[in-house]
C-alpha cells in the first residue's frame, strides 16, 4: 500500500483481461468479429453463384461439399453471423441517425436483440429443412 | 524554442494540411449508405432463398434468378454487401494491423477480391437470367 506521502497512483486504462464484459461491449465486439466472419459468407454466396450458372453438374459439386457436415456446420455459423450483424447493425443505424443512445435504451435494444436473433436462426433453419413450410 | 530551429513559415504554414485526410466522412457514409440499402435486399434473398433454392432446388434457383427483380436485388446485395465489407475490413485493419508495410498490401487484396467477387458474382446472375 502506499504510504500517505506518496503520490495516489495514476488510474490506469482498462485492459481486456481485466475489464469486466458488459453487455455493450460484448454486442459490439461480436458485431465486428461478426462482420469479419460474413467476408467468408461473401466468397460462400459468390460462389454458389458461379456453381449454379455452371449448371446442374457444378451446382451438385457445390451442394455435395455444402453438405458435408463441415459444409453445414459453416453455413451455419454464416447465418448466425449474418442474422447477428443485420440486427446488430439496425442498432447502430438507430444510433447513426440520434435514437437510442442513452445507457437504458442501449441495453433494452440489446436484449430485444438478444431474444430475437436466435428466433430468426431457428425460423431460417427450420424453413431451409422444411420443417416450417 | 531556439535560434537553430526557428523557421522562416508561418505558424499557419506549418499547421495547414496536418490535418484528417479530409476524406473520412465519405468511408463513413458509405458504410452507412451500403448498409441501408442492405437492409431491404438482404432480406429479399434470403426469403428468396429460403422459399425458392432451400424448396426448389437447382430448377428452383435458376427460376427465381430468371425473375427481373430477384436478379436486380441479388447484384444490388452484392454490390452494396461487398462495398460494405471493404469499408468494413479497412477499418478493423486500420485499428489492429500497425504496420504500415503490412496493412497497405492486405488492404489493395481486400478491394481487388471484393471487385474479382463482384465481377464473378454478376457475370453469373447475368448468365442465369439471359439462360446462356
């Protein structure tokens, strides 16, 4: 401890180990990290684009790798994060334009958006398996 | 100040042009602008989609590409969904990429991947809707 002569030490800066997550930060460093996943969703789209004007024996190329279950298991973390960064950037859009800046309704849009991206995941694969005509 | 270091320019002179690129607003507007226009058109094919490829199959998806709407919203959420992205990346590599040496080459592959993409992806729905 320091003696009551001695200089208050300085506050320090937060560091990432250290600093408690809150639900701010969280939602906006997983709204980048988000977007950074969608450039592989960008490649994905593009190329299914090129294997469906291939034509019919392309386009099965393509699904029998999308089927894989790695294939799977990557279109699904790409609808997660597209569905993840399409509402999370409705939030920043709201903030662009002055709505919902203060603290309260920060964390009220979070968790709106919260509930409603895994809603949107499951609806999109539920609809992609057919089970929701 | 000393004698040695003192230069004959204005204070202004040596201010001037020290300054922002002058050029961030329109990164920022663009991101904002592309991400509007995302709005709407991701939706669109990801309905498109669900309810035409997920459903149809291959016959399903060149049917719904053949369609003068899904094929105008599928290049405009390319477009703006790759603009988007350059203006995207280029931030997170001016924030976590330092060096210089390093950042300049991986931003120019960044833009020419997002213009190869955007080429491939629009000579494709050009193919499927003229059904060459």
């Amino acid at each position: 401890m320091s003696s009551p002569d001695a200089p208050k030490p300085r506050p320090r800066s937060p560091h990432l180990q250290i600093y408690k997550p809150q639900l701010s930060s969280v939602l906006s460093i997983t709204h980048r990290a988000s977007g950074v996943g969608l450039t592989l969703g960008a490649v994905v789209f593009v190329v299914w684009l090129v294997a469906l004007a291939g034509g019919q024996d392309s386009y099965n190329t393509f699904l029998s790798y999308a089927h894989t279950i790695i294939g799977q298991i990557i279109l699904f973390g790409l609808s997660c994060a597209l569905i993840y960064h399409y509402c999370c950037g409705i939030r920043h859009l709201l903030w662009d334009a002055g709505y919902c800046l203060d603290i309260k309704d920060v964390y009220k849009t979070g968790y709106i958006m919260l509930a409603i991206v895994p809603c949107l995941i499951a609806f999109v694969w539920l609809k992609a398996y057919g089970v929701i005509p | 100040m000393n004698e040695k270091t003192k230069s004959l320019r204005s204070p202004l002179g040596a201010a001037k042009g020290r300054g922002s690129a002058q050029s961030g607003f329109e990164h920022w507007y663009i991101e904002r602008i592309s991400a509007l226009i995302l709005l709407p058109t991701t939706a669109y094919v990801l309905i498109g989609f669900l309810d035409n490829v997920a459903k149809g199959g291959y016959s399903g998806a060149i049917y719904w590409l053949q369609s003068p709407l899904a094929a105008a919203f599928a290049i405009l959420f390319l477009f703006a969904g790759l603009r988007h992205l350059v203006c995207g990346l280029q931030v997170v590599m001016e924030d976590y990429i330092h060096l210089t040496t390093a950042r300049l080459p991986l931003l120019f592959a960044v833009k020419f991947g997002a213009v190869l993409l955007a080429i491939l992806g629009v000579l494709s729905i050009a193919k499927i809707y003229f059904a060459v």
